[in-house]
C-alpha cells in the first residue's frame, strides 16, 4: 500500500496577492492556475526544488472560511517548510520584511525559526541536522 499528501488547501482572500506572495518572496513555483468559475480558481504552489505536497491556495467563500484566514490552526505552527540552506532563506525572509515571530535556534532536530505568511498562518522554517 503507497500513500501520500499531495496537496494542503490554505484559505485565502485573494488568489493573485497569495500568488505574488508565495511565488515572489518565498520564491515558491506556481504549478497550476486554472480558472473553474468566475469565483473560483484551481491554484497550486509548491517550494522550489520540491515534487512532493503542494499548497492549494483556496479563496474563502462565505464568513466562515473567511474567519478562518490566518488562523487555521488556533495560532499553532500550521506548515513546516524544510530548507538545505538555512541562512540564506532566513535573510530572504528578512530581506522581504517577513514577520519573524521566533527567532532562528538551534534544537536537537536541527535550526529553526517561525515566522508568519502574509496572512498570520505560522511556518517552521528548519534544516535539519546533518548525520552522518
């Protein structure tokens, strides 16, 4: 039996600002953008490098969803965004005014930094330890 995530929905209120966020500052790759509805727009991005699981940038639909933007987790960590390369993604961070909310350290898993997307969701950012 093989299974796998392929894609994580992220609600949104916008499809172009999410694109321009994840694609120009976390310099994530579009994948797909197909327009379903007038309303509605089938969007994948995933970081560069990656074949793995994709976000899907969904755009709120009702008051719901919409109270849901930035929060889908109560505040936790919501993704975890694995690097080979830490100091050069954390000064990308910085160097696109990324909010950091924790500071980078290092932990017995490798270093690590939070800082939050354009809309409050909270990410990991981590290289692991390197073993030999």
């Amino acid at each position: 039996m093989k299974q796998n995530l392929t894609h994580i929905a992220l609600v949104i209120d916008d499809y172009d600002k999410a694109i321009e966020f994840y694609t120009q500052k976390l310099h994530f790759k579009l994948i797909q953008d197909t327009i379903l509805s007038e309303t509605k727009r089938w969007v994948l991005v995933r970081p560069n490098g990656s074949n793995e699981c994709s976000l899907l940038l969904a755009k709120a639909s009702n008051e719901d969803q919409k109270s849901r933007i930035g929060n889908q987790t109560g505040g936790r960590v919501f993704l975890f965004l694995q690097t080979d390369d830490f100091k050069r993604d954390y000064q990308n961070l910085l160097d696109n005014n990324i909010k950091i909310v924790k500071e980078p350290s290092n932990e017995d898993h490798g270093t690590v930094a939070v800082f939050e997307d354009l809309y409050g969701n909270r990410w990991d950012l981590i290289e692991s330890k390197k073993t030999d």
